[in-house]
C-alpha cells in the first residue's frame, strides 16, 4: 500500500514538475518576444529619423514656414538640417543658426529660408545663386 501511494506521489510530482518547467519557460520566452518586439521599434524610429524627412515631415516643415514666410510657388525645396553649428560659423546666413535648424533652398527662386522648429521663427533667408548650366555657351 505505501509503495503504491509512493508511486502516485511520485508520478503526480513529475507532471507537476514538467508543468513548472513549461510554464517557466513559456513566460519566458514571452518575455524575450515582447523585448525583441520592443527593440524592433526603437530601432526602426531610430533608422527612421537618421534619413532624410518624410514626405509628410516636409509638408508639415513648408506648412509651418507658409504660415511665416510667404513661400516660392512651383517648386518643391530642398530641405537640410542644421548638425553641426561649428562648421557653418564661417559663413554669414549661419550666423545665428543653432543645431537642430532646418534649411529650406528653393533653386528655381534663388532663396534659402534658416528655419528654427523650436521656436517656430524664420532666423534668415537669403538670395542663393544658381548652379551655373552645363551647356556650352553659344
């Protein structure tokens, strides 16, 4: 008789105990999805503002300097940010400018708008020359 009940304890004991281990191991591994899921994101917001902006990043930059400035009709501009403040210190349209600006060149126009989201100000714009044509003089 307590050898049979020894045995019952002891099968009841390794199911219990094979229960435990999947359970530890589904949480587990739970775990780490949700983590790898998290990461995924991160990363992907982090590749994505290291590009160059969105169509939807750049409606809404034109849209906030429209309000500002009144913007060249016809053309599309392109826009560049301002990193590193230090290696435009030589130039005078970037005498005011501070990382994190926004440059918006209209080439057709001939006009550069320094634009600050920040503070939402137009810091300076400027008469930018054209790129000299590449076809030969007549």
């Amino acid at each position: 008789m307590f050898l049979q009940v020894l045995t019952t304890v002891k099968k009841h004991l390794s199911y219990f105990l094979s229960g435990l281990i999947l359970l530890v191991a589904f949480i587990a591994g739970t775990y780490f999805f949700i983590r790898y899921q998290t990461t995924l994101t991160q990363l992907k917001k982090l590749s994505s503002s290291s590009q160059s902006p969105t169509e939807a990043q750049t409606a809404q930059l034109i849209n906030e300097v429209g309000k500002l400035y009144i913007l060249p009709s016809g053309e599309n501009p392109t826009i560049a940010g301002v990193t590193d403040v230090t290696k435009l210190s030589n130039q005078p349209f970037f005498t005011h400018a501070q990382n994190g600006d926004e440059i918006l060149i209209y080439p057709k126009a001939q006009k550069a708008i320094l634009y600050r989201p920040s503070a939402h100000k137009i810091i300076d714009v400027t008469d930018v020359a054209a790129p000299p044509s590449s076809s030969p003089n007549p």
